[in-house]
C-alpha cells in the first residue's frame, strides 16, 4: 500500500474507515477515523480545508471508490483511495 506510506509521510492528514462502526470495532488501520459512507455529507462540513489531504479505505475498495468521488464532488482536492483493507498487511488496531 504505497498510498498509506505516503499518508503516513504527510502532515495534517486525515485517514477514514467508511465501513459501518461494527466493521471498525473488529479492526482498523491504526489511526483510522470511522465516517460511515452515509456521514460523508457531516465530515465534509467539519473539515474547512478543501486542500486537506484525506486517504479513505473500505473492506474491498467499492466504498472507499464511492467515498472519494463523492469528497472530490464536494470541492477537497487531495483525496486518495486506499482501497480495501482486506489488502493491509499491517497491524491492525482494536
């Protein structure tokens, strides 16, 4: 995951889980934020910077696919799709 090297590289970035909270409670990328697909309308309003940069993961990349068009839609400018975490090799946090 070379996308994660490089969120991992990056200040002031932010890294989302857009599974729902059940699927994050039974792991997750360390350091990961849970924001449901459906919440992605209330994140968006949280974070002012539209040059922020966002990494968004799911289960298989479908979500986090999904996630990423509809954040670029609402005007952030470097959001970057990890994909599916079922490809995460790392540790995951509980």
């Amino acid at each position: 995951m070379e996308l994660l090297k490089q969120y991992l590289n990056q200040e002031n970035a932010i890294l989302i889980d857009v599974r729902q909270p059940d699927e994050f409670e039974k792991g997750r990328i360390p350091g990961a934020r849970n924001v449901p697909s459906q919440k992605l309308r209330d994140f968006s309003l949280e974070v002012t910077d539209p040059d922020t940069p966002i990494y968004v993961y799911c289960l298989s990349g479908a979500r986090s696919a999904r996630a990423v068009r509809a954040l670029r839609g609402v005007g952030f400018t470097q959001v970057y799709d990890l994909g599916g975490i079922n490809a995460y090799t790392g540790e995951l946090e509980k």
